[in-house]
C-alpha cells in the first residue's frame, strides 16, 4: 500500500500541470486536475479491489444501512395510506432520486469534508506542492469505493418506483429522471465544495457540511408539502436543494409546486447546478490563497 501511494505521489510531482505553470490555458488547468484525480482514485481503486471480499462486504454495508431510511418509510406506511398526500412509490421516487444523487456525490467528492483534518495537522502543505490542482488531491484522497453501494441501494428503489408509479410517461418525463439525478449529484458536489472552503476559515466545520449534504438529502426524501413554506423557500432561492429532486419529481409526478412555480423551473436543474457550482469554485480558490499552513 505504501509502495502504491509514493508511486502515485512520484507521478504526480515529475509530471508538469497547470498548477506549476500559470500561464496555462484554463481548459489545460482542468485537464490536468482530471489526470491527477485520475491517477490517485485509481491507486485507491487498485488498493481496495487488493482484498475483494472485504469489498463486497463492505459495499454491501453500505448499501444495507442506507436502506434502513427507507424501510422506515415503508414502516410508516404500513400505519397510513399517504403522507402529505403522497402514496408510498410516489415518495420512492423522491427517495430513489436523491439517495443516488447524493451517493454520485459522496463518492466522488465526499473526502473533502477531511479538509479540515489536513488544516489542522498541516499535511495540507504536501497537496499545495505537488503539480495537481489541490482539490483534485483532496477529493481523490482515500477515494472509497464501497460508496457505491448507496448509488445501487438508490437505483433499486427508483426502479421499484418507476416500475409501480401510475404516471403517463413521456419522452420529456423519461429523459426528466437521469437529468434529475445528474445535476443533483451536482448541486450536491457543489455544497461539498463550498463546504470545503468553509472550513479553511471555521478550521474543521465538517458537520455544517454534513447536515446540508446528508441532513438536506434526508429531507428531500419526504413530499415538500409535509414542510412549512418558508423552509421551502430557503431550499429552493437560498440553497437550492429543491433542485435536485422537489421540483422536477413533482413534474413527473404531475403534482402542483407549493410555491406556485412556474412549470419550466422543473427542467432548470442543470443550470442551477452550474450556477451553485461557480461561486463554491470561486470560494474554494479564496479559501486555498488564504491557506497560511497549519495554525492559520
């Protein structure tokens, strides 16, 4: 294993990147940021398939804990026939969408929460002198592909879902659900990242980031009309979680939004992923300039 990491670690510093040389194009910058995560995920990738029955196990796991959120739905319902006026495929769907959503994330982001262990033990300092964009390193860092069980466990129950749901479907429904769960993942990614740089300033927030990422995705998973609308309007114009499954679910679903929304803010997801993600770039490159090693 530790041969594996130095090998990684040598590759990355011999290599040239955009970060050892400024005046680099920005696409050249990205692309160099991709090769490096590229590389180190799949040091961890090789480190973990190693020993495979621990994988699996531990895939397993995973995917059998997350499901514990949902059996619990499936308990409540065993006592009422809706919540909120929603059948129980009907939250499925919602359930189904944000779980996998959040899981895209957290496996390919969700180590930067640790930024703030790095801070603290100054072991930040290594990633800002190696030739790859720092956030690269870190979200590549111990990459866990055991995540991928909560993807799966995710996929399942919007399979049921989609499968039961007494839904007309069209093709502009059917494309709805993949583009939903991509730019979810997004928005997702981009509160981890904002998240991240947060905590340059906080030192370790870690938590703060988790009630939003994993406390949000918790709250995705019941129907909207079930929360007070000042609530829903803080997830859909303050931090737009609404985005990653509320509002275009509810499309699918051919429900009415809350909030009385028009009804092209369904499709709007991608753009609001783009759109949260441009100010949490923003933030993190702040957060790494004000970066003075440990202590500060």
């Amino acid at each position: 294993m530790a041969e594996a990491v130095e090998a990684v670690e040598a590759v990355l510093e011999r290599e040239p990147s955009a970060s050892a040389f400024p005046e680099l194009p920005r696409r050249n910058r990205a692309l160099e940021g991709l090769r490096g995560y590229r590389l180190v995920v799949g040091m961890w990738i090789r480190s973990t398939m190693t020993y495979r029955t621990s994988f699996f196990l531990s895939t397993f796991g995973n995917a059998a804990i997350t499901l514990l959120d949902f059996v619990a739905i499936v308990i409540m319902f065993s006592h009422v026939d809706v919540l909120g006026g929603f059948t129980l495929p009907e939250i499925a769907l919602l359930y189904g969408t944000c779980t996998t959503s959040l899981g895209l994330a957290d496996l390919l982001l969700g180590n930067t929460d640790r930024i703030g262990v790095r801070i603290r033990d100054g072991s930040l300092d290594t990633m800002l002198v190696r030739p790859v964009p720092v956030l690269a390193q870190v979200a590549a860092d111990r990459f866990a592909l055991r995540r991928l069980g909560r993807c799966a466990q995710g996929l399942g129950v919007l399979a049921w879902a989609v499968s039961v749901l007494d839904v007309e479907w069209t093709v502009g429904k059917v494309l709805l659900v993949p583009v939903m769960i991509t730019a979810g993942a997004g928005i997702f990614g981009a509160v981890m990242v904002a998240g991240a740089a947060f905590q340059f300033l906080a030192g370790d927030a870690a938590e703060v980031q988790n009630s939003f990422t994993y406390g949000g995705c918790t709250m995705l998973q019941y129907p909207p009309t079930v929360f007070a609308k000042d609530l829903l309007r803080g997830v859909t114009f303050v931090v737009p979680l609404a985005f990653v499954n509320w509002l275009p679910a509810l499309h699918v679903l051919g429900r009415p939004d809350p909030l009385g929304l028009p009804g092209w803010v369904a499709y709007a997801s991608p753009l609001v992923a783009f759109a949260v993600f441009l100010p949490a770039s923003l933030a993190w490159r702040a957060g790494v300039r004000s970066y003075r090693s440990t202590g500060s």
